[in-house]
C-alpha cells in the first residue's frame, strides 16, 4: 500500500486499512499529539536531541516513507466535503506532522519531501475549515416530523409522470449529505484551535525551507495566506513584521500577515516578484472584493468582519513599507494606481478606498507623494473618470 501512495505521487490512492486507522485514530488526538511532541527535539534549531533520528529509525526497522504515506491518508479524508470534525481534526494534525518532519535535518536527503503531499498539507488550513453552508445544526427529530407530510415547493414537473427528475433527486442528495455534517461550537473551536497550531507549524518551517525552486507553492502560499488574512477578525490591534515573535501571536490573520511576510524573502526567490503578487492579492481585501468567473469581481457585503480584514489588510501594507522604504516606493505607487482604477463604482466603497489611499500615502516621502498626486490629478481630467 505504501509503495502504492508514493508510485501514485500521493494521487487517486485507496485508503489505509479501516483496522489499522482505527488503531491511531481510536484513540482521539492522542497518537498525533504524542508523535509532534516526540518529534520536536530533533527539529529544535539547538538541537536538543543527542539523537540522530534516521539512525532511530533504522535501529527500529521504521520507513519514514510509511509514516508519510498514513500522514498522506488522513489528510486526504479531512478535506472531503463530507468529513466531520474529526477526520478534519485528524488531517491538521497529520499536516502539522508532515510539516515537522520536513523540519528535521536530513529528511530532503531521505526524499520525504514530495510536492503534491506538500500542497495538500499547506490546504488543509483552509480546507479542513467548515464552509458557512456546512456550519449547521442537526434538525431535531421532533422537528423533522412536524414537517413530514407537508407540502414543498418543487420545480418544473418531470415529463415523464412516475419517475423523478435527476435533479430532484441529486438535490434531496445533497441535502440529506449537508444534513449529516454537524458541527458543535465546541467542535468548530478545536477546529479553529487546531488551524492555529498547524499555520504555527508551518511558519516555523517557512524560514527553513526554501520555495525558490517551487513557484507553485509559493503561489498557494499567497492565495492560502491571504485567505487565511480573513479568517477572523482581530480583537486587539496587532503589527506584523519579520522579526516577529511567533509564539506571541494571537490570532490566525496575525500569523497569515507575517507567512507573507516571511514569503517576501529572497530564500523563497526574487523579493520584488512575491511582494507584486502579494500585494495583488491584498489588494482585492482592502477594495472589499474577491474574484470570480474569468475577469469579473464580486463585491463583498460590508461587515464589520470585512471591514476589520480591509483595516488589517492596510496596517500590513504600511509595515511593508516602512520596512523596506524606497526598495518598495515604485511597488506602492502601482499599487495605489491600482486602488483608484481598480475600486467598485459604488459611493461607499470608494470612501473606504480613498480613506485607504490617503492612508498609505502618507508612507511615501515629499518627492513621490507629489508626483502620485500629480498623477491623480491627471486621471480625475480624464473624461472616462470625471
């Protein structure tokens, strides 16, 4: 089976053996909980452990390509849409593993490294998180029966009298798979608890491990750490910047901002090409927009959690730039270009827009705030704008 998952490339694999899943899985949280915090004395950068850890496996007749292979399992069965909180507890667990693991020294040189398994760990922070239409409440029983018999509305009648339409049946599919997906808060807290942990993992690894030769996943780790940007809405006020104290992060936007920041680097490839594309993506938050089909964008509800995104979103632009001052001066311009021709054609978001430019403008010195005011002042003249 191990050979399988690896030939495979970690694709179209079958799943690891209900008995043996049961042996690990059986026991809650506990043999992954167990296994990170035997593993982290070998990944300590003081190398706390006067152990070699390949030799220990060897000593023990354990292949590191098994262990990654039922990793591999559990995160796979966590991202399914129909998994519960468990098997998604059990996939940020095993991703957070995987992460550590690549944190030890020596395990590029075992070849554990291998990309979709990489991709598919870095996904799990966001797709082990419940979608809104799957954050629901099992329908109680009693309710359930009140309502048999009663009449819904249905659609367009089948041509063919007795036998129900595809559609109709796929939908009442549907139904009945979101009605079996249940969440309680408790759950969805250990959930959100264990995203933390794993985004955590990760970050720790980041600076360790170089993406340079790997633009694929620095492209997921922009668009996965921007969405991550919004997953919650900071209580406190807090600033990111490289030299950031990890473990005193509080909340999963704080850790996304400074992932960003940490992929700015030139370990992970040209510094001004990944804060481009960075800022691209940013760019969509502060406007209170995300993409959708081909070119077109679709504006966002303004909510107070989407305002606290658009809010850290700038206070993240503005660290940038007072960090690297005029190596970014150029980018921002672009960027603030991008603010005035980019913004929704509605009164409201351009307040917030312009509240945001004139923000970020205050970042840049005499000469360049002058030269992009004279260049606003040529774009309002224009008869498209005006």
């Amino acid at each position: 089976w191990v050979s399988t998952v690896w030939d495979l490339n970690f694709t179209e694999v079958d799943p690891l053996d209900s008995l043996i899943e049961e042996k690990i899985a059986g026991d809650d949280l506990n043999a992954f909980i167990s296994l990170y915090q035997a593993l982290v004395p070998f990944a300590a950068e003081n190398g706390s452990s006067t152990e070699n850890i390949w030799t220990l496996f060897a000593e023990h007749s354990f292949c590191p390509n098994t262990f990654v292979a039922v990793l591999h399992h559990f995160v796979q069965a966590g991202q399914q849409r129909g998994a519960n909180a468990q098997q998604r507890l059990h996939a940020l667990h095993a991703a957070g593993l995987y992460f550590l693991l690549l944190e030890v020294p020596g395990s590029i040189a075992h070849q554990l490294f291998h990309q979709v398994m990489f991709d598919k760990c870095l996904h799990a922070l966001t797709k082990c998180w419940p979608r809104d239409s799957d954050v629901m409440r099992k329908r109680k029983k009693n309710h359930t029966q009140s309502n048999t018999g009663r009449n819904t509305k249905r659609g367009k009648p089948c041509r063919n009298g007795n036998v129900r339409c595809l559609e109709e049946i796929l939908e009442e599919e549907e139904e009945e798979d979101c009605e079996n997906v249940y969440f309680s808060t408790d759950e969805l807290l250990q959930l959100r608890n264990s995203t933390f942990l794993l985004l955590k993992s990760f970050l720790r690894l980041l600076p360790k491990f170089s993406l340079k030769e790997k633009p694929q996943s620095v492209q997921n780790c922009l668009q996965i750490f921007v969405e991550m940007a919004k997953f919650e809405p900071a209580v406190h006020e807090f600033k990111v910047s490289a030299a950031m104290d990890l473990n005193e992060a509080k909340y999963i936007p704080e850790l996304a901002y400074y992932g960003l920041r940490l992929l700015c680097s030139p370990l992970h490839g040209s510094e001004d090409k990944i804060l481009r594309r960075a800022f691209r993506r940013i760019l969509d938050v502060i406007l209170m927009q995300e993409s959708g089909v081909g070119s077109r964008y679709m504006i966002l509800a303004i909510t107070p959690a989407v305002i606290s995104a658009r809010n850290q979103a700038v206070k993240f632009i503005s660290s940038v730039v007072d960090e690297l001052k005029e190596a970014v001066f150029p980018l921002l311009r672009t960027f603030l270009q991008y603010i005035c021709t980019k913004v929704p054609d509605k009164a409201e978001y351009r307040t917030y827009a312009a509240q945001a430019l004139v923000t970020l403008l205050n970042r840049l010195p005499s000469a360049e705030f002058a030269d992009f005011i004279s260049w606003l002042y040529k774009y309002s003249r224009h008869t498209k704008v005006s």
